[in-house]
C-alpha cells in the first residue's frame, strides 16, 4: 500500500487530463463530456441538454450552491418520445379508481385546491440513474452526470386525503399512477407507475402543485404531480391524471422491466407486491453528495483555503454526517452541516481545507445517513445504472 504522501506526490506527477480521467478524476467520461450543450426550454435557463425528443435536461452544478434548487434550473425527464403539450389549469382533472376503491370519483384543480388540507415538505427529487454517465463499465440510458436532482419546498394535498374521499377498501395492495403524458405515435408503452399502499397513505406522501411558491412548471408537471419523499424520481409522476387503487400489483413495462435491481443488491426497503421476478424495483435513494464549490483540475493560491461546500442527502432517514478528506481517505475531518430543512431534504455542508504547500490534493466528501448508511468507495455496478453514489475524488492543484 502506498502512504497518504507518496499518493499525493504521484498525482502531483501526472500530466495529461486523460491520465487523470482514467484515474476516476473526470466529472464524466471524456465522449459525454465532449456533448454538452446548453439549452433553454421554454420557461427554464439554459440547462445541460442530454436529448431533445424526450426532454431530458440537467441541472448544471452551480445551481446546488442553495439548498433549494431553482425552478427555472430544476432537472427535466420524459420518457415518451416528443414533446409533452402544455395543460391548461381549467380542462384538468383528476380520476380516483381501481378496484380497491368504494367510491370512484373525478376533482377539478379548484377541488383539489379548495377541499382538502394544505400540506407540503421539502424533498429531493432524484432520477435513479443520476451519475450513469460515470458508469464504469459504461451503461446504456441517458447519459446523466450529476444533475439529475433537485430540492424543492412542495405543496398541495396529501395523497391520502385523497384516497380517503374515495374510500380505501381493505384489500389495498398498490396506488397506480398515470400521467397526461402519452406516446401518440409512439411504440414506448405509456408510463405507468405504482407504489405500495402504506407508501401512499403516509403524511408526506402529496399531490402536489406548487413547488418553491410558485405553480409547477410545465415541464415539472403542471398543473399536478406525485411527490414520494424518499423514493427516486421514476415514482414521481408528472401532469397526473389518474390514481387507481387496486388489490394486485400493476404489471406493465415501467414497473415489470425498467427501474429494477438485481434483487438484494442495495440495503434499501423491498416492494413487496412486485417480487415476482428475479429482480426487484428500485425503491428510496441511496446515501449521497455532492460538492458545489471545486471543480476537478481546478488550482487554488497557496497560502488561501480550499473551500469544501456542498449538499448532501439520502433516502429520508436524514444527513447525520458529512466528512471531508483531503489525503486520498487517509484521514476525515467532520463538516459543518447547514440548517436541517427536514429529512428527506438536500443539507448543506461546508469545511475549509488549508492550502499550505503547492502540490497536488485529492479532496474527497463522505455522507453518512442517519440510518448508519455511509456513499462507497466503489461503485455497486448494476446494469441499468441506477443508485450511483461513489465517493466523489476532486483533484486539486495548490499552485
Ligand atoms: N408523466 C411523467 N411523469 C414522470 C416521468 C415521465 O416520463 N412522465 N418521468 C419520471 C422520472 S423517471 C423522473 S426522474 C422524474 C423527473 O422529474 P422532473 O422532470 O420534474 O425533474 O419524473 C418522473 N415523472
Ligand atoms: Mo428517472
């Protein structure tokens, strides 16, 4: 094994980006790099574009600098080839059916607005395949780097609320879910989601249609979408406009096929209902972080600080530690954590690193949940490129 020094000195040593990128220092691998391009749909800032027909937009970093992420520069994915059309507020509604329920019945937005308590949370949303781009090996998918997420303070009415109205029989199994969005022309099954009853009936659990005070954006769900704190952004269904209660799992291609694990892979809680097949749905999120104010390559003045910001977050049991290293995980020194915005929130963390002597330093952050669950130091690799929470290793010149 190396010492933490004589690590430092062959870094120090490397000259090319390529050799640093085959280290693991690149943000993405040099190809998806080289396609970035910015691009402003309407209503947003130019955002990273990943592909135009689905709409699949990243955040850049910068805007995970607060905690909460601007709409204007929250992530955007589709699924169903073209453009999904605006909705207009007035011609919206809801239908709460299935065969678990007593009572099937249809709400406007005013409904939904007017006859059902206010509620709302601060949460991540997160796509599963956040980071796929940084597979090794590479995977197939949109090719996301590190900002397919956002934090936003979300508002509407509980799920349950809802469900309630309908009257919930007691051979509830699966709450189903589906937006306006659909394939016309197009040969991708329409997407469909489902979650288990007991994750629909929590408190937190919201039809939400306001995010950070303002109506959803079009490309966030206008005018109403599903919010499952905790659970990764797939769940999360957009422009809803059906809820089925029902009494056997939902079974079609987005719940039998995509968004699965190889069964027992991640320590994340199990779905039950939709284990007959010899994988598993992804659930809630795994541990991660990521730090905001470094960029790898980036050089520092001798004699300043290197200053380690950034969010951290994980599955909802809530951040307990950040650590930061700066000798390739030799040693770790505990991060100021920012103000607790709830559990299933982005939380900031912030430590300053001195810049003593020129060289090269490998600047490492570490999360911790509160549940004990701690990022890894080598990527779990499953072949649809989900739950990538690999230590980030930013390499910094002091000059
Ligand atoms: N109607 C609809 N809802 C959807 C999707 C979709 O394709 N259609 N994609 C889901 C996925 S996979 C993710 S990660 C989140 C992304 O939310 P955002 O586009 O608001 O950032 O929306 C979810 N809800
Ligand atoms: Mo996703």
């Amino acid at each position: 094994m190396r010492s933490s020094s004589s690590r430092r000195s062959f870094v120090a040593g490397l000259a090319s980006a390529g050799a640093l990128a085959a280290l693991g220092f690149s943000e993405l691998p040099d190809g998806a790099l080289a396609e970035q391009t910015l691009y402003a749909l309407p209503g947003k800032l130019p955002l990273i574009r990943k592909t135009f027909r689905p709409p699949n937009f990243e955040t850049p970093v910068e805007y995970f600098r607060t905690p909460i992420t601007p709409n204007r520069a929250f992530f955007v994915r589709y699924h169903l080839a073209g453009i999904p059309q605006p909705i207009k507020a007035d011609d919206w509604s809801l239908s709460v059916a299935g065969d678990s329920v007593e009572r099937p019945l249809k709400l406007t937005l005013q409904q939904l607005k007017k006859e059902f308590e206010p509620a709302q949370v601060t949460a991540v949303n997160q796509c599963s395949g956040n980071r796929r781009g940084l597979f090794e090996p590479h995977v197939p998918g949109v090719e996301w780097g590190v900002g397919a997420m956002g934090n936003a303070v979300w508002r509407g009415v509980r799920l349950k609320d809802v469900l309630a109205r309908a009257g919930v029989r007691s051979n509830a199994l699966e709450v189903v879910l589906d937006g306006a969005d659909q394939g016309a022309i197009d040969k991708t099954p329409d997407f469909v989601k489902s979650i288990p009853v007991d994750v629909a009936l929590r408190d937190e659990t919201l039809i939400a249609f306001e995010m950070n005070g303002a109506p959803l954006p079009h490309w966030n769900g206008f005018p109403a979408r599903l919010i499952v704190p905790g659970w990764t952004g797939t769940y999360w269904v957009k422009h809803l406009v059906s809820v089925k209660l029902t009494s056997t799992p939902e079974k079609n291609f987005w719940m039998s096929t995509a968004y699965r694990l190889p069964r027992g892979l991640f320590k994340t809680p199990t779905f039950t209902s939709q284990l007959y097949a010899p994988n598993e749905p992804i659930t809630t999120m795994v541990v991660n972080s990521l730090v905001t104010s470094l960029r790898s390559g980036q050089q520092v003045p001798r004699g300043k600080t290197i200053p380690v910001r950034g969010v951290a977050w994980d599955g909802g049991s809530g951040i307990d530690a950040v650590e930061v290293s700066a000798d390739f995980g030799g040693s770790w020194q505990r991060a100021r954590l920012g103000k607790d915005l709830g559990r299933y929130s982005f939380r900031e963390f912030a430590l300053d690193l001195p810049a003593r002597e020129p060289g090269a330093l490998v600047v490492m952050a570490r999360a911790t949940g509160k549940s004990g669950e701690t990022q890894v130091n080598r990527l779990i690799f499953n072949p649809a490129g989900y739950h990538h929470n690999v230590i980030q290793r930013l390499y910094v010149e002091v000059v």
